[in-house]
C-alpha cells in the first residue's frame, strides 16, 4: 500500500508517487536572507502534464537565482506566477538536478520510468506559434527558467519537468556531481557554439572572464574540445594552475590592472589618456600569455559593467563578445566607433535550448566535461548553501545539495570513458569581483601611438574641497538623515562606523528610492545602512583636480569624500567644481 508521505531519504517503490512529499519553501511572508527565506514544509506532489514527467529528485544544483527567489528581488517570482493565473502562495526551488524517472505524462516517449537523468533548466510551451514553425524555444515569449520562474523545482523529493529537459545521466559521475553541471554547462556552450559563424573552432582564441568560476570552469573545457585556445581571466595566482589543468593556455591576474569600469564621458581627454594606457597593457598581457601578437575572437562576458569596454576593444575586429550576465552591474557602456569601424559583435545570450543543452551533455557524457565541484551539502544544510553564496562566501566552482540521496558518492555506476584531471579547486571562501573603476574606450589599438597629453593648471582638490564631514552612523534612521539634508542644504550624507570610517553615502537618490512602495513612517523608520549605496568613493587632497573630475565623470557620481592619510576630512562635490568656472 503506497504511503502517503515517505521520510527524506526514503525512497519509494519505483514507480510510486505517493500524494505528499517534502519540500524546502520560500513564502512571501518570509522574504529575506535564504537561512529565514527556506524552511521545510510538506505539499501535495505535483501533478504532471501529458508532456512532462515527474523525477524523483537525488541532488540538486545549487544557483543563485534561488538566493533571488528567497529575497523577493529583482523579481517576487510568487506574484508573478499568481498575476499568471497559478494559485500556488510558495516557490519551490532548483534549477539543476539528477534523479530517477518516477512517472511520464501519455506524450512522453523518449524517457520511461526508472531512468536515471539530468535535467536542464529551459522550459516552453510546445503549443507556442513560434515554437512550432520551427524557432528557436529561447526566443518564445513562453520560455522561462525551471526552478525560478517556474514552480515545482529540484528542492523537493518530487520535481515536475517537461520531457524534453530530460537527458542522460553520465554513468560515471554520482548523483551529487551530475546534479550540478547543466545550467552553467548548457549557459557557456550556447555563448560559445550558439552563433552561426561567430561561435568558436578550432584554432580560435577565447578570452574566459571569471575562469575559476562555474560559468568559466565550464567554457574552458568546452574551448578545449573544440581546439580552441583560452585565456583565463581570474582573481588571483592562486587560480592559475587550475584553470591550466581544465585547458586554459594561461592566466591573467585582473588585479595586476587597474582600468576597470564604466567609461568616461566622451568629451573626457584625462580619463581617456589613462584609460588606453591601462588597456593597451591589458591587451598586450594577452599577447604575453599566447606568446603571439593575436587578439581573441571571442570574449566570454559575464561581470558587465567592470569589464565590457575593456573587452571590446580587446576582442579581434570582426570578433564577439558574448555576456550573459553582469555581476558588477548592468550599466555597461560601449565605444560604439569600435562595434561599427572594427566590425565587431556584442551578442547577449541567455542558458541554452534543448538542442544546445543535449549538445553540451554529450560532452559530459563522454568524459570530456568535469563538473568542477567545490562543495556538496546535506538536505539540511541547503539554506546554509544559499546564505553562503548571498554572502559571497562560497568556495569556488559548483555546488550542489543531496535530496534523496542517503549519502555522499553515491550514483556512479561505470568509469568516465576517457581518463580525466579532477584539477583541486582554489582554496578560500572570498569572491572578489572587479570593482568599477575609470574606464574610456578610444579608436586606437593596442599598439603604441601618438602619446596623449593633457592641459592642467595645477589646481589640487583641497583648493576646492568644503572642509569637514556631514555625517551620519549605519544606525541612524532615515527619518534622522533626511533631517540633517534639509537644515544642512546638503543632497548626501557620509555614513560613518565606529572607527571614524566612511562605508557609504546616503543620497537623495537613496532616499527617493527607500519612499519607494513604502508609507512615510515605514520608510522613517528605516536605518541608514539600509538605504544607503555601500562603499565610499574618495580621493586624496593633494589630486589634481583633472583627475578627481575624471574620477567623477567616469563613476557617474556627484561627490566624492576626501581624504588625508587615509582619514576623510572634506568633501569635493560636482558644484564645487562649477563654481570655480564662473569665479566663485
């Protein structure tokens, strides 16, 4: 007699679904950091279209759109689902999986039960116009990601998936290692095969941003088995070796540079002059590591605002750049003189369709694709995963959590076809992303030309900085800062710790934004670490002027806190800079 709810890690009789099942949910009640936004609760099973199949869930990847899902932002994925018409008040999480086939909807013909199976993460529906004319499912405006926008994903016993995300477990990986590949797999094959006759060949050269990361570990390899040539971009020596054993031609320490950012204003002639020296370095560094004078043909983009105009100009003319994230913001700005004149591409791409999915996974099949884990954690632990990684405390590589799975290694049932290097992952729980920095894009190449210079008279910050610190603590409240703007006639305050240093600044942007969806009192009541733009960009009084305006104009910022000997004593702002053009 099939009990209604089975134990974790009590498997049923194959091809039993018993009515209940266990479940780790995020309710919007609850929104907040993943180790209060998860909790354990017990739901009905889900049941399953004549297209779908229902899979009981051994592991499950670990992503962070789930640390998303658990913040309620950028998106309440719960709402969005309830305006859709679904009536489910909880989102059940995981976009990456391995388990076994428990039922299969009266259309499905390529999985049957008992097969042990991966699952990519692209769902659409197979009526969609588009879809059925033959386009390709990522472009239907049916297409969403499984486990985010879609409820019902890998953090439960019982997953319900469409048939066609279902593929073939690799026999010589366990359960844990076979549930964490396919979304950053399948993401770093579409970017790099996806594009007619811009995706990478043989003989290529590849420039990998994030090289030790999932996203890069994965594009690495999949260079590799082209007979493509990469270049892996990383934090770090520390990362070199690696990226090398995965097949990474070598390595460039991106905090050997310091031009990353967004671009200056056009009209900008300092921020430009140093912006093309710091570029023209980067650019011959991977010279250096090819040991040829050759530019990449494609560039492997994720951290965006930091990183694109360097990639650009970088990339070989008539090359790509393909970017599927932006893990230093979004706001990226191109030279466009350098897309049109060099004939150039910026292509965005976004997972991968079913076609590209099982292309991907017949690498893994093969043995040709390590899953390059860092960490594996028990059913309980899977908050804990979460708030790592929104803490930004995760190791590197991927990760993945056991679900019905009694314990680690289990699930391997033959060898890996060909011998592979299981290369050790970096040590140390610190990400490091490139931060925003002045940055411009000129026409010239990476080879020297006429050297750049720059009108100056000589006038130093301090000459123009208002002395002394308009301040607040992280724990004053917004209603308190919002006080010290209006009789100060100021437009931002400086929050200041305890150790008299500055870790942010609350503008009126900040509070405008804090108003946002809140009453007057709610928003009052908030503190100003939580409204406040964290980090505090300075410089030091004895900087020319030309420079701190194209640190301004570069950074899109309005002030900037000065410093002597590291301690803040004033504040330059955009208007005191105009004041000195009309002679005030």
């Amino acid at each position: 007699m099939t009990k209604e709810l089975y134990d974790i890690a009590e498997q049923p009789p194959l091809g039993i679904v018993p009515p209940k099942m266990h479940a780790w949910l995020i309710r919007p009640e609850r929104f907040g950091k993943p180790t209060e936004a998860f909790q354990q609760e017990v739901v009905n099973t889900p049941a399953i279209a004549d297209d779908e199949v229902l899979v009981y869930v051994m592991a499950a990847g670990i992503n962070y759109n789930n640390v998303w899902a658990g913040l309620g932002i950028p998106v309440n994925v719960i709402a969005a689902r309830n305006k859709a018409g679904e009536k489910e008040d909880f989102h059940i999480g995981g976009s990456d999986a391995s388990g076994i086939v428990y039922k299969v909807g009266k259309d499905v013909t390529h999985v049957k039960v008992g097969d042990e199976v991966v699952m990519h993460c692209g769902q659409y529906n197979r009526n969609c116009e588009w879809v059925k004319k033959g386009g390709d499912p990522m472009y239907s405006p049916s297409f969403k990601i499984w486990g985010y926008e879609t409820n019902y994903g890998s953090f439960a016993q019982f997953t319900r998936v469409q048939a066609q995300q279902c593929m073939p477990k690799p026999k010589h990986m366990n359960w844990e290692e076979s549930a964490a590949y396919t979304l950053v797999a399948a993401t770093a094959w579409r970017m790099l095969h996806g594009w007619g006759a811009s995706s990478i060949k043989k003989g290529d050269v590849a420039l990998i941003w994030g090289g030790a990361g999932g996203l890069g570990s994965m594009a690495i390899q999949i260079a590799k088995a082209v007979g493509a040539t990469s270049v892996a971009m990383v934090s770090g020596e520390d990362k070199f070796d690696y990226c090398m054993k995965l097949g990474a031609k070598g390595c460039i320490n991106r905090n050997e540079f310091d031009h990353w950012g967004m671009l200056p204003h056009w009209k900008d002639g300092a921020g430009y002059a140093k912006w093309l020296k710091g570029v023209r370095s980067f650019g011959a560094k991977i010279w250096e590591v090819l040991g040829e004078k050759r530019a990449p043909n494609i560039v492997f983009e994720h951290p965006g605002e930091s990183t694109i105009p360097s990639s650009i100009f970088v990339c070989e003319t008539g090359g790509m750049v393909v970017v599927c994230a932006g893990t230093t913001g979004y706001n990226a700005t191109v030279d466009l003189r350098y897309l049109w004149m060099r004939q150039k591409r910026l292509q965005g791409s976004h997972f991968a369709n079913t076609e590209q999915a099982n292309q991907m996974n017949e690498l893994a099949l093969r043995g040709l694709l390590d899953p390059c884990m860092s960490r594996v954690f028990t059913y309980e632990e899977l908050p804990l995963a979460h708030q790592l990684m929104h803490d930004n405390k995760h190791p590197h590589g991927n990760m993945s959590v056991l679900i019905g799975a009694t314990e680690f290694g289990l699930g391997a049932s033959g060898k890996p076809p060909v011998a592979m290097v299981h290369p050790t992952l970096p040590k140390g729980d610190v990400h490091t992303t490139p931060a925003p920095y002045p940055m411009s894009v000129p026409l010239p190449s990476i080879a020297e030309g006429e050297a750049l210079t720059v009108a100056d008279d000589g006038t130093k910050v301090r000459d123009l900085m208002h002395l002394g610190i308009i301040s607040c603590t992280p724990d004053d409240s917004v209603g308190t800062v919002a006080k010290i703007m209006v009789d100060k006639e100021i437009h931002a305050v400086v929050v200041m710790d305890d150790q008299g240093q500055a870790v942010g600044v609350v503008s009126q942007t900040d509070m405008v934004l804090a108003r946002q969806g809140r009453t007057p009192d709610q928003a009052r009541s908030m503190l100003a670490r939580e409204v406040m733009t964290p980090g505090c960009a300075t410089c030091d009084a004895d900087m020319l002027l030309s420079e701190a305006v194209s640190l301004l104009t570069a950074r899109r910022m309005h002030r900037l806190v000065v410093t002597e000997n590291g301690q803040p004593v004033g504040v330059l702002s955009m208007t005191d800079v105009v004041r000195k053009i009309i002679g005030e």
